[in-house]
C-alpha cells in the first residue's frame, strides 16, 4: 500500500529474486518504482540478466516481495500443537489446540518454524524417539543459529508470552497460553541483523 487505504497483494518471490534481494544493502527507499543497479552490487548477476535480455537492475518492490519472504521462512514461528500433521502427510489447523500451559509457554522448544524442515530431517532415530510425528514435524526454535537469537519475555502480570528475534528486529510473536491466541508482526527496517553472533 502507498496510502495506507489501498491495498494489493505482493506476487509470489522467485528464487533469483531471493538470493539478488539477499545482497542488496541499505534500508528501503519506499517507493516501489526505486531501482537498485545490480552491476554495483553484483557485477556477475548483472552480466546473466543482460545475456538472457533483462536490464541489469532490481525494482524495490521486488526487494520488497523476497524480504518479506525471508522473514516468514526465517522467524515465522506458531507454538507446539497448533497445526497437526496427517498420516498423508497434509499439515492442518489443530482444532483440539488449547493454547500452550504458562510452563511450557516460557521454553523455547514449545515454538516451531512455521516452514519446510532443514534440522530435524538430520536428527537420529534416538533424538526423533520422544517426538510426536503428528504434532513434532516442524524445526524447534531452541537448535536455531546462533543460539540466543531469541528473547522471551512475559507481558500483563505472566498472561502474554512475547518472542523477539535479534536476528530480524522488529519481528514479535505472541501467545496467550491457555488460549489459542498467538500471531506474530514484523515492524522493523528490513535488513537481517548480520552483527548478532559478534553481539551475543
């Protein structure tokens, strides 16, 4: 949106969108038109766009789109039972979901990547023994590099259960624990905090 008022839908990212996005450095210019000169950032990306007769530049609203992709497959996060895997192999929304008990809502390893798995298809058969295959499908928050890239915080007296990632500012989730309240918002500048493992 431009106004605030109006309001479309960003199309799908591609891969080549993802990975010229990732080296992009600066904050947003907010307007969709802005064009970013890839021979600048990358000589080599530029070369294969003019081969294949593209320009050699990225608009910032596909900047936008690959950004806001990153961040979902990155820290976008639900809590442990919230979605359900079938037999089949079809994720669903669990309707028996009750929320997080307040104890289990404090530890990291109650939260999951709402994405494709990468650890968990490398754990052995020992560590994949006390995981539930219906609910246990996702990568939990607690493996994630650098470790303490996470910040949990309890908000109204210990009635809300606020995530932060240091590695994406500005992105929070919550969990209401006992209810099946939770979501998660992103208000930051756009850019990955790379300096986190020389701030932990």
């Amino acid at each position: 949106s431009l106004n605030c008022l109006d309001w479309s839908l960003l199309t799908p990212a591609t891969k080549e969108m993802l990975a010229l996005a990732e080296q992009v450095k600066g904050r947003f210019q907010g307007d969709p038109s802005f064009e970013y000169s890839l021979s600048e950032i990358n000589a080599e990306a530029a070369a294969r766009l003019v081969e294949s007769g593209k320009e050699p530049v990225m608009k910032e609203e596909a900047r936008l789109i690959a950004t806001v992709e990153q961040i979902d497959r990155e820290v976008g996060i639900v809590p442990r039972g919230a979605f359900v895997k079938t037999p089949l192999g079809s994720v669903h929304e669990n309707r028996h979901f009750e929320g997080l008990s307040l104890v289990e809502a404090k530890k990291l390893s109650s939260y999951f990547h709402f994405t494709e798995t990468v650890s968990l298809k490398n754990k052995t058969l020992m560590e994949k023994a006390d995981l539930d295959p219906s609910t246990d499908f996702l990568d939990s928050l607690e493996h994630d590099i650098p470790r303490g890239s996470w910040s949990i915080q309890l908000e109204k007296g210990g009635t809300v259960v606020v995530l932060r990632s240091l590695l994406w500012l500005g992105l929070t989730f919550y969990h209401v624990p006992m209810t099946k309240q939770f979501g998660y918002v992103y208000f930051g500048t756009g850019e990955k905090n790379l300096d986190l493992p020389f701030m932990l």
